[in-house]
C-alpha cells in the first residue's frame, strides 16, 4: 500500500547502526499527537466536559479498530512466535477468560472512561458523533495493516514508543483538572503503560531486525510519519468537531 515517502538521494548510503536507527524512530516522537493543541489544552485542563466527552466518544472509534487492525496482521504473520506475542494485543483489547473485571479487555475499559465522562454505554457504542475524518483516518490505518507485509505493520505500531508518556500525564493532569470524572474511568490509561512498554519491545525488535537497508530504514521511517500522522489527524478532527 502506498504511503507517503520522502525522495532522498540514497544510492550507496550505508544502512544505520540497530541504534542509529532506534534513534531515527524515536527522533520522530516530535511530531507525536502528545503535542497537538487540543491534547496540551485537554491535558492543561482547558476542555470542558463537553469537550472530554467528544474526545472519549471519537477515541473509541481508534480503540475499536486496535484489535481489527490486529487481528489482520496476525493473518499475515507466518511465523508462530511472533502470532504467539502478537495475539496477546487482540486479548487486550477484546478480553479473555471470563471477561470479567480485568480480563474483561480495554474496550470495556474505555467504556468505563465513557461512563465516567458522562457517557451512557450503549451512546458510546452507537458511534453517534464519531467525526468522518477519525473514521477515515482509523479506516486508513486498518486498511494499511491488513494490505501492507506484516513486518511494516508491525512498524506502524511504534507510535505506541511515546505513549507510556501520554497515558502518564492524563493520570497525572485529569485528577487535578477534571475532578468530576471518577478515577476509576482511568484505568486503561493506568493499564496501558505496561502494556505498551511489551508491546514496543516485540514491534521494536521486528522493526530493527527487517528493515536493513538504508533506503528500507527510510521507508520504516515514513510509516511511522504516517501513523503519526494518522493520530495528528484524529485530534485536528475532534478539535473542530468538538468545538
Ligand atoms: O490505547 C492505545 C493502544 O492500545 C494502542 C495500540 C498501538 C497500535 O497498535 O497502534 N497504539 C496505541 C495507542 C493507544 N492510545 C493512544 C493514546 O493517545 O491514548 C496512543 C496510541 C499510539 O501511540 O499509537
């Protein structure tokens, strides 16, 4: 699947080091959506309840399509080891076991969030007022996941790098900001943190491992602009359907 690619004279260039290239993805953590206004304005405490519950309902359109997204790049993974860690993602999200309490998956954590902001479980599920363009921007990254070869999708998922950070400053700044909002609405930002932490260190060593050439390291890099890109767009989406 195309994506956008920046032509660079590479002809003889040597590929990177495993470190200069882990440095050149998470060099990209600069255009994160960690520093979108409307995250720094949310995070500052300048949303309104209104504001908090557009953001919720819009964002459970990305979290529905995780698994999805998911589950199309543990087809096209032919090796059992990596389907064996990468399906532990599906089980996160969808749940496990009994589906009760923690094993009941991140979605229904993200419905608690809902609950918590004011949002009744079944509106949330409706989809009512998810903005076209996050649709169209979570649609795109399912669409790429599930086209592009496994290994690049599996790149497309270090945007997750940087996110330990962002879970860690809603724990920090929604209490303090937003003391309407029952803490316990927070716990898929409390249970990612680890979790994402696993997920890196599979997608990072895959990352590193397939992409060995200098003009393949570049293109590594422009699809993790793309997801970069595609959060970029949610947020300049929900800012303006949440105005
Ligand atoms: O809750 C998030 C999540 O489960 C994932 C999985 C991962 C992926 O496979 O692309 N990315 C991701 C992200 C989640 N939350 C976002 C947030 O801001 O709360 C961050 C996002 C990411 O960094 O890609």
């Amino acid at each position: 699947m195309d994506i956008a690619t920046t032509p660079r004279p590479l002809a003889g260039l040597p590929a990177w080091t495993r470190e200069e290239f882990e440095a050149q993805l998470r060099d990209k953590g600069r255009s994160y959506h960690i520093h979108h206004p409307f995250n720094v304005r949310m995070n500052a405490g300048g949303c309104t309840p209104d504001e908090l519950r557009c953001w919720v309902a819009n964002r459970f359109y990305y979290q529905l399509c995780i698994p999805r997204k998911d589950a199309a790049i543990l087809a096209n993974m032919p090796e059992r080891a990596h389907r064996r860690l990468w399906v532990e993602r599906i089980l996160d999200h969808d749940g496990y076991g009994d589906y009760e309490g923690s094993a009941s998956g991140g979605l229904e954590a993200w419905i608690r969030l809902g609950e918590a902001v004011g949002i009744e479980r079944d509106k949330l599920l409706s989809l009512q007022g998810v903005a076209p363009a996050v649709r169209f921007a979570c649609d795109a990254y399912v669409n790429f996941a599930a086209k592009a070869p496994w290994q690049e999708a599996v790149c497309s998922s270090l945007t997750e790098m940087f996110a330990p950070q962002i879970h860690k400053d809603r724990l920090a700044s929604w209490p303090t900001h937003y003391p309407w909002i029952d803490a316990e609405g927070l716990g898929y930002f409390r249970k990612r943190i680890p979790l994402a932490g696993r997920d890196v260190e599979h997608g990072l060593q895959v990352t590193l491992d397939h992409f060995s050439t200098r003009a393949a390291q570049h293109r590594a890099l422009d699809i993790l602009q793309f997801k970069l890109d595609i959060l970029w767009t949610m947020l300049d989406a929900i800012e303006k359907a949440c105005q």
